[in-house]
C-alpha cells in the first residue's frame, strides 16, 4: 500500500505548516522524523517530500535539511476544496444528491471536484488517489460494492490519521468509523412489504442487490416483514442479483424471475430502476401490472412517475440527502470538530397504481396510504 501513503503525508505536512503556524524558511521536520510518526519506508517519505517540493511548499537544501519554502502561499495551506466520490452520477437519483451537495458546497465558497466509480473498488481508489494528490479537504463518498470486502480499508485509515473527514453517503462499509447520511432502507423495505400485505398479498417475492449494503437492508426489511406476516417461506421467494448484472439482469436470470413470477402475486425490487424492467418484462410476456403481478421499487425517482404503471414505492430524500452529507462535512471540517453519528433519514410510502388491492382488503390498504 506505499503507492498511496506519500499522498496521505503530503495533505499532513500541509496540516502541520498551517497548524504549527510555520513560516517561509523555518525548518522542517527531518525524512527520518517523518519515517517516525507516519510508519513509512523513506522511500515513501522521499515521494512525499518531492511532491511538496513540486507545489512549491518545502525545499530542500543538501547538507542544512528541509525549510518551508519563501513562496508558499496561504491557499495552498487552507484549501476548502472537497471531493465527491459517486458510483454513477448521470441518471437515476444521483444527479439530484450531487446538486444538492454541490449548492451548499457552492454558498459556502468551497470548490467540488466530482468522480465517478461506476461501483468499482478500482476506480474508487483511483480517485481517492488523485483527489488525495490535489489535496483535498475532505471527502464526501458513496462507496462501491460496499456489502463485499474492500481494498481500500487501508487508504481511508491513512485519510483519517491525516485528518481529512469523510462523510458517506447511502451506506457506508461495515468496518468505517466515519458518519454515514443516508435513507433507513430496512424501515424503507419493511414499509413497501407491509404494505404489499395490508392489500391482502400473502405471496410476495423480493428482487435484490446482493453486493451493496442497501440491497442488504432493503431485504432486511423485506424479511423481517414476511416474517411478522407468517410468510415462512419468503425466503425462497428471492432472487439476488450482483451490479454487474444489472443492465443484463432479465436475460441472464430470465428462467428464475419467470419462475419466481408463477410463485407470487407481487415483487419488492430492490429500487426503481428494477421494478421499472420488471414491468418491461412483464409486458413483454403477456404479464398484466397489476392485475397479474403487483411490483414495488424503493427510491421514487423519475423512472417510478414516467412508466407505463406509475409505481408505487419508497421516497427517497434525493437532494435534501446531498444537502446533509455537505452540511455534515463542512461541520467537520471545522476545527476541533468532534465525532458525529449517523444521519439516517425516515422512509415515506408513495402510492400509485402498480399494486392491486385484493377485496377484503381495501380497507387496511386504504389506511396505511
């Protein structure tokens, strides 16, 4: 991992300059001090010492040791730049949590640099790499594949040991201790299936995310409710599908969702943007919605108002999420700044026409809308 530390060692000299309150030509600490307190190899303090030579932040001078440099200016000390870290960000929700983080970044004068992962672990340390190296202030970060060991566990200590706050957003890895804003997808998943059965549903399927923590909690809830319902067998009504699959899910699983479709009269999906191809799929064998099959989705973007049955589903915060996550950061980033939990947002129920209510029914269904 010591292709990444330097990065981390550049954004904490910066720190300790405007901290220790140095000035152009003071003396600076020596490679082996940094080799101390950072754990590293020389080599790696070596990378760090260059960069900074680079932005014209130290010097060193052969047989005297490392000054502050006389051209060093406060900017470069105290930027308020942040990084935003998304796993997709050109359709769905994203734009909207990304304009809400990128409004409350923009009145209060800090710089947004924005990266895409498109949910792979890969590209997610590529940019924390590069956002590092640009020296960021802090991070606000969705994280990818984020129910599955992650490489990058090491990369985050090191962003907290140099004091970057990192603010997650829509879940968080099982192992960070940094807050996390997000929707309550368990209470969101328990809500829709809830719902499924006060419309008088007693078999009901579950489409889900198997490799991201909110597919996990949204089936947690989904469970939970069957369970509370006597639906024992539930379980097995479930199909898991891994976000590569996703664009090609209803070709690669075909057989199974036409199995698990012969089983249930209604689907919880995973979000929108499933329910909305499973009604495609529907449609394109001779399945009425809803009068054969009823379908939920959780998130209630544009895809759940704009589709052939309006669906009902799950709302999410959207913009209003994107605005907490930059609030929280920018309340981080304060000094002094202490520990923070979780902001967890309620789930809000969205009814609209792709559910049937079965007659004796009507009523419960009526009351929880």
């Amino acid at each position: 991992m010591e292709d990444y530390k330097y990065l981390t060692i550049v954004e904490w000299v910066k720190n300790y300059i405007l901290t220790h309150g140095l000035k152009p030509n003071d003396r600076f600490l020596t490679e082996k001090e940094l080799c101390s307190v950072h754990g590293v190899s020389r080599q790696t303090v070596r990378q760090a010492l260059m960069q900074l030579e680079r932005e014209n932040i130290l010097c060193r001078v052969r047989g005297s040791g490392t000054f502050v440099k006389s051209v060093i200016s406060a900017p470069n000390a105290v930027s308020r730049n942040v990084g935003v870290i998304s796993t997709y960000f050109s359709d769905y929700i994203f734009p909207h949590i990304v304009t809400g983080i990128e409004s409350v970044l923009n009145d209060a004068s800090c710089p947004m640099t924005l990266a895409t992962t498109h949910n792979r672990v890969a590209e997610e340390t590529q940019a924390l790499t590069s956002m590092m190296s640009n020296g960021v202030r802090g991070l606000i970060v969705e994280p990818s594949k984020s129910a599955l060991p992650n490489p990058n566990i090491e990369l985050y200590r090191e962003i907290r040991r140099s004091n970057i706050p990192v603010v997650f957003f829509n879940a968080k890895y099982p192992w960070a201790d940094m807050p996390c804003v997000a929707l309550d997808d368990e209470a969101a998943g328990k809500m829709v299936t809830d719902y499924l059965f006060k419309c008088g549903h007693k078999d009901i399927g579950g489409i889900f995310l198997m490799d991201d923590m909110q597919g996990h909690k949204r089936y947690s809830g989904f469970i939970n409710s069957c369970m509370e319902h006597g639906a024992q067998s539930s379980e097995k009504n479930v199909v898991w599908y891994s976000s590569a699959e996703k664009d090609e899910l209803f070709e690669s699983l075909r057989e199974k969702i036409s199995e698990l479709l012969g089983r249930v009269s209604a689907v919880v999906c995973y979000n929108d943007m499933i329910a909305v191809r499973l009604m495609k799929f529907c449609r394109e064998n001779g399945i009425s919605v809803p009068d054969d099959i009823s379908v939920t989705g959780i998130d209630d973007s544009n895809y759940a108002r704009i589709c052939d049955v309006p669906l009902t589903t799950v709302k999410h915060p959207h913009r209003r999420l994107g605005e907490a996550a930059a609030e929280l950061l920018l309340e981080l980033m304060r000094p002094n700044a202490g520990e923070h939990p979780d902001m967890i947002f309620e789930p809000e129920l969205v009814v609209r026409d792709s559910v049937r209510i079965i007659s004796d029914a009507a009523e419960s269904a009526k009351k929880m809308a």
